[in-house]
C-alpha cells in the first residue's frame, strides 16, 4: 500500500506516540565518563581547548565519580598525568602510579562503587616522548617498536588490575597487545579482569584536544604507523577479528561520529558488547558552535550520542555524559 492509505505522518502526530515507536534508546547507563587525573590536592585545572573538562586530583575524582554515580552514569574512563615521564612510561605500571592511585580511592568510595572503573591501558601519557610505545633511533628517524613494548603494556594492564580497575583497555594499537594482557592478568590471579581492546583505533585530527587534556602529543613524527589509516574499512575489521581472537572481551570504536560506518559494519560483524569514544575533538567543535550560539546545545548532544548508538554502540565514552545524564533524568 503507498499513498494514500499509507500516511507516515500518523505514526509521529504527538510525543507519546513517537516514544512509542523509537528504535533507538539512550540511558545514563549507557554512558562513560572520561577523567584526567593529575598529582596534588584540590586541583581543577581547565582544559582550554575543551571547556567543562578538567586535571582533576584525586580527591576531585572522586567527587565527579560521586556526582557521576548519582547521575545513574554507567562507568568511568581513567586516565593520567604522571608526575614525571620517561622513555620507558614507568609511571604507567607504577605500583604507586596516579591511576592506581585514584582506583584504590575510588574503590574506597561508597558511591564510586556503583560505577564500572575502566582503566585505559597505553604509554604516551607516561613517556617522555609522546608515543604509545617504545622509540628507538632508526638511520631514517625512528621507530615505535612493536615487540619490546607489550611486556610494558602487560605490565600495565596488570598493574591497573590489580589497583582495582574493573575493565582494563588497551588504546595503543601495538599488534599482540590484547594477547600479552590477557597472559599476564591469567598468570597473575587476574582472570576475571575483562579487556575493552581498542581495536580499530583511526589516526585521527579529532584527537587534538586530548592531548592537551592528557599532555600526551607525541614530540617528533606522528602515530600514523600504528594506529588506523582513516580511509580503510575492511582492515578494521581484521583489527577487531584479531583483537577478539586475542582475548579482547569487547571493543571500542574511536573516533564516532566521522566513523559511524565502521561501527555498523562491526555490529553486524561480531557479538561482542561494542562501545564507541566519542572523542575530544567531537566534544569540542561542538563546544564551539554552542558557544557561538550556532547549534542548540540540549538537542544536539543527544542527537550526537543517539547517533552512535544507533549505529550499534551499546555504550559510549563521552566528556559530555553529566550534562546528557542530567538531558536523561
Ligand atoms: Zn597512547
């Protein structure tokens, strides 16, 4: 039947009826927080780049990880800036490191319990450098070398584990990294630590603010020989077959919104829970437009979070996930 017997219109004349007929749901629960934690006491440093994002000390983390849990938010995303960095990222599997440091407070916190403490697994936050693994000197330059650096991401991995992180995620896009954590978690009374590996992680401009949030823009040269080519579909999906052979227990898609596609494309490919990082640079160029007036902010955050998810994100890491949780409520 077409027109006009069919009338598409019926189905949206008032809001009842179209909460009746949506396809897609977005929940606080859905959401995860990602937090910068930085040395010191009653620090809020501002982010320029990314207004509303903040260094946070410990003891700030643990109020947002309160305030985040009142809100009904499903997990945090933790990740930190040492003290000191060196070229081989000890502060990344220090036993006494800022991450492990803000689990075991955050483990202590009635409220934080609610919440699922995800742990984000990688170098460059902790190496004097900037890259996510390992730099040797090459005749031509240098190279991020591949091997040598997941015994430190093993190590890391296992560190966070054991300081209390629910889910451990690799973000480095070393190859073998998924299989070197799940080895060293299995050998060290850590089997039930579940991994969200990164698995097909993009090269992407989008990361730009982060960097500064996290003091983490690699030195010299960039990390386009281990993350993602932008333009290639098929080879995510090698990443995540790979990852998931490894031993990853789910994965997270990053960028979002400018690969939207390769989310879908991974939905209908495996079964594993599939999250997505709606990253800095999404978060800020909207930023930008709400602060010129451009765009309506309310309407156009759960438009951009409803996008991921109906593109088959389960969950989503999102420096907007108070302000939509309160959007929610
Ligand atoms: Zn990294």
């Amino acid at each position: 039947m077409s027109f006009p017997e069919t009338r598409m219109r019926r189905l949206r004349q008032t809001e009842p009826l179209r909460a009746l007929v949506r396809e897609t749901s977005l929940n606080p629960g859905d959401l995860i927080y990602p937090l910068f934690i930085c040395p010191g006491e009653a620090v809020r440093r501002p982010i320029g780049s990314m207004p509303g994002v903040f260094n946070l000390s410990i003891d700030e983390v643990v109020r947002e990880a309160e305030e985040a849990a009142s809100l009904g938010i499903g997990g945090l995303l933790l990740f930190g800036l040492p003290e000191s960095k060196d070229e081989q990222a000890s502060g990344a599997y220090d036993d006494k490191g800022i991450v492990q440091q803000a689990l075991r407070a955050l483990k202590n916190s009635p409220a934080a319990k609610k919440l699922v403490l995800i742990a984000d697994v990688c170098l460059c936050e902790y190496t004097s450098h900037g890259h996510c693994g390992i730099v040797s000197e090459t005749r031509d330059g240098f190279e991020v070398e591949n091997d040598p650096s997941l015994d430190l991401l093993a190590r890391t991995g296992l560190s966070l584990a054991q300081a209390g992180a629910d889910i451990v995620a690799p973000s480095d896009m070393m190859d073998g990294r998924v299989a070197a954590i799940r080895s060293a978690l299995d050998d060290e009374g850590c089997a039930n630590t579940p991994i969200l590996s990164y698995a097909s992680k993009f090269a992407s401009a989008f990361y730009g603010p982060f960097r500064e949030a996290a003091d983490s823009a690699p030195q010299f040269g960039d990390r386009k020989t281990y993350q993602m080519d932008g333009a290639n579909i098929r080879e995510a999906m090698r990443e995540i077959d790979l990852d998931l052979e490894e031993g990853a227990d789910m994965i997270l898609m990053k960028p979002a919104m400018p690969y939207l596609d390769v989310i879908r494309a991974a939905r209908e490919r495996v079964d594993v829970p599939i999250g997505a990082y709606q990253v800095s640079g999404e978060y800020s160029m909207l930023q930008a437009a709400f602060e010129k007036g451009w765009l309506d902010r309310d309407r156009a955050i759960l438009e951009s979070l409803l996008g991921i998810r109906r593109a088959g994100a389960g969950f989503i890491a999102t420096y907007f996930a108070k302000v939509a949780a309160k959007l929610l409520a």
